[in-house]
C-alpha cells in the first residue's frame, strides 16, 4: 500500500503508475476529482493490472491534510510506504486559508503534518518508508527562524529553495526521531524535470520554464529515484540519506546542522497544532 501524494501531474503520476507496475496497490491522491479520476483511468489503461483508490485533499490547508490523514486511516489496514511528493513554487507571496506563507505551508507543514498524522498506520505495516521529494534547490538556501513566513521581501525561488531545505531537515529529523529503523526516511532530488512545475506560475518562472525544458530530463526519468526508494529492496533499512540517481549524495551542509532540524521540528509541530 503505498500513498503518492500530487499524483496527478509530473514525477508523482509517472511514480504512481510505475509503482502499481510493479504490483503495489496505489493511493492517488489529488486535489481536483476529475484531474484525479482522469489519472486513474489513464494508469488503468497502461497498466491494466493495476489496483489503485483515489483520495482528495488540498494539502494547502491544515483541515485538509488532517481529513485526509484521517480518511486514509479509516479507509487502509496500514502503509507500506508514503511518498510526499506532492509541491509547487509560487511567484509571489500568498497566504493559505490557515494565515501561513503558501510554499513553507505546501511544501514543507503538509509533509510534516501528514506524515506525522499517518505514522501509526506506517508502524502497523513496518518495515515501512516515508520518501520525501527534496530538490537541489535546497544547496544554498538557509532558513531565517525569525522569519519562516517570509514577510520580510519574497523571491519565489529563494523561498521555495527554503521549503526544500525543510524537506531534508524534516527528513533527517524524522530518521533520528524514529531510531531503530523500522519506519525508515529518506529524501532526494529528482533532477530538473519537464513538468507543469513552474509553468502555471506566470511571471518570468512561466515564461522560462518551457526554455529551460529544452535541457530537462522526461517526467519518467525524474521518478526513478522515488520508485527506487520506494520499492527496491536495495534500502531496506537505510534511513537519514539524500538521494539523487539512485545513489545517496551529500545534500548542502547547512542541511547537517540537527539543532536547526530539531528547533524547525518544534516551530512546525506548533504551526500545525500537532
Ligand atoms: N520538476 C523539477 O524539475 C523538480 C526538481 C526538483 C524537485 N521537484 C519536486 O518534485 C515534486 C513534484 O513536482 P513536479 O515537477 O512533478 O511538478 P508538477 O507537475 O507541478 O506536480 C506537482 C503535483 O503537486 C500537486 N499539488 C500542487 N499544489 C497542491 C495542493 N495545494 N494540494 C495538493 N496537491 C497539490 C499538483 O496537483 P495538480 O495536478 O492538481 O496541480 C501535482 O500533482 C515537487 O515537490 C517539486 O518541488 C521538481
């Protein structure tokens, strides 16, 4: 049983499929019901073998991610692994419906709160995995606690490169608080993916995207290393590791720092009432 959160666009829908190839049953989830319904019928027709169930959050507000962690909970005996794939960059600064800057709150407290909220389902089926979509996006960008909402002057390519700095804190935080292994945490950077990431954006990011496509790598490239990690027996039990093709890397080394990792671990747990 494995839940790939944004499954209807990009790397998730390529893993997604890949993943129930491969036999494993597939919780899609998406946002938008037809987006969703349309993504299913699409694996089912390359993949007729396929068992795959739908779910629907918007994982930009709180309420949201708790329905859903809830509904998946009710619905599902238990996870073998989670995928937090699901992530966007926005142009300029906007606030979700919980009064939080949107790229932290999309792309790093939905991770976070889901994967907190579904842990007991994952330790139900241990050995379990929690796989986390990173970037190298992350390798210069350093977090500013006195300013996580970015109020402070926003680029969209700073703060989205603050939120992948998250993912790996959240991803190494998470291996240290779950010692002993049986529910493992790894990140990783897909490459620079043609997908609608970007795209739907507007401004300069909108424009350029399909520019800089010309030099990317396909949606089914991109999605090797989550299907690797989610399924290949190669690493069962390796937990705390950074992933790029496949092959654990070094991810920046303000990233190591564990007193920030901790110190965001505890903001986040406050910001989402955990
Ligand atoms: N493309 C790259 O070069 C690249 C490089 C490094 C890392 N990444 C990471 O890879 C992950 C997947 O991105 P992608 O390139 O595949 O982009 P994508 O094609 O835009 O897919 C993003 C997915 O996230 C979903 N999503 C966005 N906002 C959401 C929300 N509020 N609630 C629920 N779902 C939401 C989208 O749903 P809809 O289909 O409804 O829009 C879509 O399924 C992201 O975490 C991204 O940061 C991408």
């Amino acid at each position: 049983m494995i839940l790939v959160t944004g499954a209807t666009s990009g790397i998730g829908r390529v893993a997604a499929r890949e993943l129930a190839a491969r036999g494993a049953h597939v919780i899609l989830h998406g946002r938008d019901s037809q987006r969703a319904e349309q993504t299913r019928r699409a694996m089912i027709e390359r993949v007729p073998s396929a068992s795959v169930d739908v779910v629907l959050a918007d994982l930009a507000s709180q309420a949201e991610v708790r329905r859903l962690a809830s509904e998946v909970s009710q619905r599902f005996p238990g996870l073998d692994v989670l995928v937090n794939n699901a992530g966007a960059t926005f142009g300029r600064r906007l606030e979700t419906v919980d009064g939080l800057e949107m790229t932290l709150a999309l792309n790093h407290l939905a991770p976070f709160l889901l994967t907190n909220l579904l842990l007991d389902l994952l330790r139900r089926n241990a050995p379990a995995r929690v796989v986390t979509v990173a970037s190298g996006a992350h390798q210069r960008a350093a977090l500013d606690f006195d300013d996580l909402q970015n109020r402070r002057g926003y680029s969209g390519f700073r703060v989205y490169g603050q939120s992948k700095l998250c993912n790996l804190y959240f991803t190494y935080e998470l291996a240290r608080r779950l010692d002993g292994g049986v529910v493992t945490s790894n990140a990783l950077h897909p490459g620079f993916v043609a997908t609608s990431f970007g795209r739907r954006e507007g401004g300069v990011m909108g424009l350029l995207m399909p520019i800089a496509h010309r030099f990317a790598i396909s949606p089914e490239e991109g999605a090797r290393t989550i299907v690797y990690l989610a399924a290949s027996p190669q690493v069962e039990g390796v937990s705390g590791k950074y992933f790029f093709e496949e092959r654990p890397v070094r991810s920046s080394p303000v990233s190591y720092d564990a007193e920030s990792a901790r110190r965001l671990w505890e903001v986040s747990a406050q910001l989402t009432a955990l």
